[in-house]
C-alpha cells in the first residue's frame, strides 16, 4: 500500500516487518502516469522480488529506489476489477 505524505512515498508490504520511506518528489508526477495502467505499481526496490519469483509481477522500470511493477495473472485481475470500481 502506498500513501503520498510530506513529499515522501510511504510503502507498507502486507507480512513486513519494516516499511520504507522515500523522498521522491518525481514520482509524483510520474504516478498518474503510472497508474493509467490499471496493473501497474510504485514499490520500493528489493519489495518486489517475491512476486516476481512467482510470476505475480514483472518489473516494468527501476529507478533508483522505486521499481515500477505490472501485476500479472489473477493479481493482475484483481488489481484492474478494483481500479475500474473505484472510477
């Protein structure tokens, strides 16, 4: 889950036991345009190394410490179905 506060991206992964702060005062220009794709995600790099181990993601783009995901198969599903109830 990610929230946009005081100028920092802050991710909390589900079953982890530390969160990560970053400030990227980019990324937030760029997260509309990221999230135009329903599948697509900010995490911060090394978050999304299990779920590309199980083919769940693919990396799309990695930028210092964000790596840009694509939920793939039923993440992928999910991840849309709730983007299109939420516009």
């Amino acid at each position: 889950m990610y929230s946009l506060s005081d100028g920092c991206i802050l991710s909390r992964v589900r079953g982890a036991h530390s969160a990560g702060a970053i400030n990227a005062p980019s990324a937030f220009e760029q997260y509309d345009t990221i999230r135009k794709f329903p599948r697509r995600f900010f995490n911060v790099t090394g978050h999304e190394r299990q779920a590309v181990e199980a083919r769940a993601e693919r990396i799309i783009l990695v930028v210092g410490s964000l790596t840009v995901v694509e939920k793939r198969g039923v993440a992928g599903e999910i991840a849309a179905e709730a983007h299109e109830l939420s516009t």
